[in-house]
C-alpha cells in the first residue's frame, strides 16, 4: 500500500509544523492500543458488539497548526488589538455581527443563518493553563486532556468508554489520510478512514460467497488472540458502513480536503450507524508569513474554506441534525503583534466554535478578556481551560458520561453556552 502524506503550503510555516505534516503512514493507520487490522482504507481494533444508533453525535474539527483566533472572532473592543496588528488587523467596521467586544471575520458569512438561529457561538480566551509552543506536544496535550498522564488515552476514546457500556470500532471514528489523531488512541476499539470508498476489504466482491470473505472466517473466526477479533471485528464494521455508503450529498462542500472529509462525516451520519464521536482535521493554519489581512493573504482562503465546508455540512444532515454537536479546537493561538512578514508567530489563548444541536448561539463567550500588549512575546492569556468547554458539550449531549472521567482532575466551569437539559 502506497504511503500518504499531507499537503502543507509553500510558504508555511515552521520546521517543526512541516515534519509534523509531512510524516508518512501507511493509509488507514491507527495506533491504538491492542490489535489493529488493516482492511482496505480502514483499521480498528477488536470488538464484536453490534451497533445501535446514536442519540447524539459530537465532531471535533482540529485547526492544526495554530489557527489564529484573534482573525476568526476580533475582539475589536480591545485597542490593543489594532496597535498591535496595523497592516494585518481587521477594521471593526467590517466585522460580522459584532458586539461591544468581538466580531466574525467576514469571510465567515456562510455560517450566519447558524447564528442567526442561535445555533453557533464562539468561545474567546480558551486553551491550555500552561502555555506550550510546540506543535506536536502541544496537540498531544490537547487530545490526551489530562496533563501529567503518561497512559496515552485520547479524551475521545475515555468520552466512548464514559458513555456506553456497550462497544463497536464505529463509536468513534477519525477521518481523514494524515496521522491518526491522538483524542482517540486507547484501549477502546475504534476505527480511521480515508473515505468511505476505500471502508472496503480488500479482494471482496461483494457477494455473499467472496472467496476472500471465505478465506478470512476460514483463517480466523476460531482464533480467540487479539488479531483474531481484530479481522472478525474490522469485517463487521465494514458491513455495519454499507447504510452510510448508501447515502448522497446533497449539499455542495467545495473542492477542499476539509469539505470532503465533512461530507463524508455526513454520510455516516446519515446512515445511523452508531457513530457517536467523529473527528476531522483543517490543516495549514501555521502562518508565520503571509496571515495578510483583508486585502490578502492566508487566512482569507482558510476561513472561507472553514464556513463553506461547516455550514455545508449542517445544511446536509437532515433527520439527524438534531444529534449532531461540532466543536473546533487547535494547539495553541498565534501572538497578539504581527511579525515583519505580516504573520503571527506562536502564542497561547485562542477561540473555539461550538455549533449545532444543543448550543446556545448567536452570541460570543468569555469567562475574563485580559487586555492585549502591544509587544512580539505578549499573547492573548488564556482564562477559559478549554477542557471546560468540552466538558459542557459533552455534560450537555452525553448523559450517561461522567465528566470527572472524560477530563480528569478538571475543575467544572460552566459558560453557559450550552443550553440546560
């Protein structure tokens, strides 16, 4: 199988972030405790349960690379912001539904009929307590959600254990061709693609008695080790996609990795299939040249790529939408003064999304706004743990999780963006 590896831009970026981007796997593969099997552009570990629909779906969309938040959502109330950004910063006139302190970037207009239905909000001055720089360690930290751990268990895989007593590869499955995300390594089975064209064993014809078929229950429907249940399990999960193949997109996603990978995470969610926690990647968001402002640059195409491929996306979920609850999150923000290349160098608070069912929206949230100095090693301060806002996603749309256990060692904070059940 031929290895892949992610697109990262010409003018990009540091070092680290292009290493990061540019590592090569064999498609399809997740490094999750216990057995793997590869099957097509699928892996999963072992599990026999079988799937029953999902009451409520939560996707988790990485920015990676640092998404700028102070682009996304400008706090325009804090003066610092244009003396710190005079050629990059974003003129308050020209923001999208502002309020006294911030306002959306105005490439973000196709998200607006979701705010306008208060089913979108922003989350300003989030991110970890203790700010990290580093790329890799940093989303390792993020996903992991629990500092000081050394086990290795992603937030989403501990959020599926939380949840349900019953297990199948397709609770949670990632998407995408790029390194497998961390927020769901563990010892619970679940499963990464591509696409949904290549969830596919690999020889089958599809008949009932393909011969591959028959050689792999031959070779292991008795073998009880941990490869065993893998190859019996992956076969079941591929069959247990085929209503999620079914489906068609009815909405037009664009032509970007992010839109297909979104549309694909519709279909499965269409089909019903038991998903309950999803996650996506938007990458290219480490602009140390080139972030520009409204008459160009970087962050132009990114965010209009963002609420093309997002709002897409809710307009194609139909008869589930009202399962289904989106939240962003990225490493770390970038610093609050621009760089002599019209970019942003590496910081620390940044904002996070939360849309669809359940949100509280139309409105921008923040626990405490600490005024921004106009100096290249000052950052927005971070005053919201962002483990506190998914900790209200999930409180909100997984009753039956423990929240201690999802994030442990977390002290609550309720915002109050989600709306009360």
């Amino acid at each position: 199988m031929d290895p892949i590896t992610l697109p990262v831009a010409e003018d990009a970026c540091c070092p680290e972030f292009a290493d990061l981007s540019r590592r090569s796997l064999l498609r399809g593969a997740l490094a999750l405790g216990g057995a793997t099997f590869m099957v097509g552009g699928a892996t999963v570990s072992a599990s026999a349960a079988s799937p029953s629909p999902a009451s409520a779906v939560l996707v988790v969309l990485s920015l990676r690379g640092g998404a700028d938040g102070m682009s996304l959502v400008v706090p325009h109330g804090d003066a610092g912001y244009y003396h710190a950004r005079p050629t990059i910063g974003i003129a308050a006139s020209q923001l999208l539904v502002p309020d006294t302190q911030f306002g959306l970037h105005p490439n973000l207009a196709p998200l607006l009929p979701l705010w306008n239905a208060g089913q979108l909000a922003a989350v300003h001055a989030t991110g970890l307590t203790v700010a990290n720089r580093s790329h890799f360690s940093a989303m390792e930290e993020v996903e992991e959600a629990h500092p000081g751990s050394t086990k290795r268990i992603g937030w989403l895989n501990r959020l599926v254990g939380a949840a349900s007593s019953r297990h199948n590869p397709l609770q949670g499955v990632g998407i995408g061709g790029g390194t497998p995300p961390t927020e769901l390594s563990g010892p619970l089975p679940l499963m990464t693609l591509s696409d949904l064209q290549n969830a596919s064993i690999a020889g089958d014809d599809g008949s009932k008695k393909s011969p591959r078929r028959k050689s792999l229950h031959a070779m292991w429907d008795h073998d009880h080790s941990p490869m065993g249940v893998a190859v019996r399990s992956t076969m079941k999960a591929i069959d247990d996609l085929k209503p999620a193949q079914a489906e068609t997109n009815a909405q037009d996603y664009g032509s970007s990795a992010l839109g297909a990978a979104l549309a694909t995470a519709a279909r499965i969610i269409q089909g019903d299939v038991g998903v309950e926690v999803i996650t996506v990647d938007q990458g290219d968001w480490d602009m140390h040249v080139n972030l520009g402002g409204l008459d160009g640059g970087e962050m132009l195409g990114n965010a209009s790529d963002l609420a093309t491929s997002l709002a897409a996306f809710f307009g194609d979920l139909g008869d589930q939408a009202d399962k289904v609850t989106l939240v962003t999150i990225s490493e770390f923000g970038r610093r609050t003064q621009e760089n002599g290349d019209r970019g942003l160098d590496h910081g620390w608070g940044n904002v996070m999304f939360v849309a669809g069912a359940g949100v509280d929206g139309g409105a921008y949230y923040c626990q405490e706004w600490k005024p921004l100095a106009n100096d290249l090693e000052s950052d927005l301060h971070v005053t919201t743990d962002y483990r506190n806002v998914l900790r209200e996603v999930v409180h909100a749309r997984f009753a039956a999780a423990n929240t201690s256990q999802v994030f442990p060692g977390l002290k609550p904070h309720t915002l109050g963006f989600m709306q009360a059940t």
